[in-house]
C-alpha cells in the first residue's frame, strides 16, 4: 500500500483500507483501546485485527506505548493514534476577522493566525491572502506542506462578502486554493465545521444524535448522527433561521413573514435597537453616538457589558423566540445532545433564557430526553472544525 496511508484512504476503495479505516477510526474515537474491545466492536477475526493493526502501525498512524488498567493479568496494550503523522489546515472567511488554524489529527490547536478584512476584493486576492498567511503559518511551526493532509475553508460569508456579482462554485475556490498550497482543499459550510468540532472534542463518545446551532448574522444549524454529519448540503444550513414563528410578523429577506431570522438574528436585533431608540427609549447607546444609523454589533456587545437595560430587553426577547424554534426543532429532530453557539451566546442570559424557553415546551414530552448546553469552543472552533472535515472525508470517503 502508499506509504502515506492517511492519502491511501481517500484515493483507494478495497475491503482492506476499509476494514483499516474502521480500526483507524475506532482507535480515534477511544483514545486508547485494546485487541478485545476492537474485536468485540468489529467482529473482525483476531488474526485478520492483529495484521491489520500491524500495517497501522507499521504505517506509523497508531502507536501502542500505552498500557490498559490490570484485571489480574498483564496489563493490556492500548492502541492510540500518533496524531503528529499529519496535520490540518482550517480557515473560517467573515467580513470581520479570518482565522487560519493548524492542528494535530485530534484536532489539538497547535497555532492560529488572525485577519482582519478590508473592504470586498476579489475572492482571488482574499484567496492569495489567505495562501500567504497560510505559509506564514507552516514556516512559524517548522512544517512543511507536504505534512498538511489537506485545508479545509468555512464559505458562509465568503461569497456574500467578495462574489456578489459572479457566478463561483465551490470547486473553483478548491481549483484556485490548490494551485497555491498543493494538497487536498475542500470548501463546505461553518456550521457543520463548528458542530463536528464541538462533537469530537466533547461528545463523540456519549451522542449518538447531535445537533449544532448558532446565532449570528444568519441563524443555522447542523445534525450529527452516528458520527456523520448529515447536513451536507451547505446552501440548507440557514433553513433553520427561516422557521416561521409568526405568520404575521415582519417580511423577512427570503419572502416569507415572521421568520425566526426576523426575531432573533444579530441584524434583527440591531434593527430593533434603532427602531427603539428612534422612539426615545433611553440607552447607554445615545451617549456614545451622535447618530444612532451609526451603531453597529460591537456598539452593542459594550452597552450589554454595560448593563443597557434597552439592549438586554431587546437581547431577551430574541431569546425567547430562539428559544421555541430551538423546541420545535427538537420536536422533529430529538437528538440526545444540543449545542447552541455563535456570537450571541455569551452575551447577557441569552443562553440561560433560550435553553429555559426550549426546556419548558418540552416538559409536555417527557420522553425526550435533550440536553442543552452552550458552545464549550474558543472562537477558532469553525476553522479548527474546518480541518477536521478534511481527515472526516478522508474516512468516510
């Protein structure tokens, strides 16, 4: 077999890369694992599971330093993966900051880099940009681009933001990216980067359904189920910010009235706070600007820093709301495990007012069994999950 075996997983499609990646993949979700349980879990024959194990670690992508608790006997051996075989690149694009991420095969940060936007460009210049910083990146840690499995780049804001008024596919960011940086590139939506970070560092082991939500100028969200990310379709993941929660409220941007987007996007919220202030309603935000067309997101961060009564109303109603289509999504959903994150998260109670929203609509249904907690996650978690779609496809390809 190629002696990177990682690439053979993607490019070769026999019975045996796919009995390896299902060890490999075991051995990665255990962190540490032995002979018994790998067999008890695959139903492989010993001597097929000790040969394959041996390719692994011949390959160097499982290691077994490690030794297992005693149950009388010898101590057993505890296979884990060397997550330093190769590395991953992610990048989350924002009309704000970029972030680049390396990391490890466990998706452990090992370095970071911040970019602040300037006014929309081309996506070509954002993109040399980005291969610039990207090689910065690599020179800083002493790693060399032949280490990198593959870049994977978050597309949310990137086409709104730079290609209002040409027509770009994915693959052409994938084409362009690889003429530059030559290794696996793949472009998808942050979201589902965001969610498959948040599962694999915290609940990869305890969710069987997963799911992600997050708050911010879109509201999206991101199903997990038996470790595969369901929603593959990135034009889609907004569609939960288009539930509608008032046939009679105001006209959202997609054509439908009363739209979740509507009541509790960052944009929503913002337009109440000037509608409000236009009215008179006092703030901390008149003494800080001279025109209230002027506020912008971060004008508003500081005034709920600062206990704006006029900002933590309007922040509190778009909880509330978040809160019942974040029910009703669980209603049809019912994953055991919910995550909500994005901007707005950390900000005043709205986490606190969304989960009691969500969790009080649902004591009708007592045998849902749902929990719900904030994103755990810096904020590099999109363009760390960004590179960890890329081992994902390597996998599960």
């Amino acid at each position: 077999m190629d002696s990177n075996m990682l690439e053979a997983f993607l490019t070769t499609q026999n019975s045996k890369v796919k009995k390896l990646k299902i060890l490999y993949n075991l051995i990665r979700k255990h962190a540490g694992i032995t002979v018994e349980e790998l067999l008890a879990e695959t139903g492989m024959k010993p001597a097929t599971c000790a040969r394959l194990l041996d390719e692994l670690s011949r390959a160097d992508l499982i290691n077994s330093s490690k030794l297992g608790v005693s149950t009388g006997g010898r101590k057993p051996i505890l296979y884990h993966i060397n997550p330093e075989k190769s590395y991953l690149i992610g990048i989350e694009v924002t009309n704000i900051y970029s972030t680049i991420v390396l990391s490890d095969l466990n998706l452990k940060e090992l370095g970071h880099k911040k970019i602040k936007m300037g006014a929309p460009t081309s996506i070509y210049n954002v993109l040399d940009i980005f291969a610039e910083q990207l090689l910065d990146l690599l020179s800083e840690h002493e790693k060399q681009i032949a280490e990198i499995l593959g870049i994977g780049i978050s597309i949310d804001d990137l086409f709104d933001q730079v290609n209002q008024n040409t027509e770009l596919a994915p693959s052409d960011i994938e084409n362009y990216l690889a003429s530059k940086i030559p290794t696996y590139i793949m472009v998808g939506s942050g979201v589902n980067f965001a969610a498959l970070a948040e599962y694999r560092i915290h609940y990869w082991q305890t969710s069987e359904r997963f799911l992600m939500t997050t708050c911010d100028i879109e509201i999206r969200s991101a199903e997990i189920v038996d470790g595969i990310v369901a929603s593959s379709n990135n034009s889609m993941t907004n569609a939960f910010g288009h539930t509608t929660i008032d046939t009679n409220g105001s006209r959202c941007y997609c054509g439908s009235y009363g739209c979740l987007h509507t009541y509790s996007s960052l944009p929503a919220i913002k337009a109440k706070i000037q509608h409000d202030l236009k009215q008179g309603k006092p703030s901390i935000l008149t003494e800080n600007l001279e025109n209230i067309d002027d506020i912008d997101y971060f004008t508003i961060f500081q005034s709920l820093e600062q206990d704006d009564p006029l900002c933590h109303e309007i922040l509190k109603n778009a909880a509330y709301y978040y809160g019942i289509a974040l029910s009703n999504l669980i209603l049809t959903t019912q994953p055991d495990t919910v995550v909500c994150g994005g901007t707005l998260v950390p900000k005043g109670t709205f986490f606190e007012d969304v989960k009691k929203t969500a969790e009080e609509r649902l004591l009708a249904f007592p045998k849902i069994k749902t929990t719900i907690h904030p994103a755990k996650e810096s904020y590099e978690i999109v363009a760390q999950g960004a590179g960890g779609m890329v081992l994902e496809r390597f996998l599960n390809s």
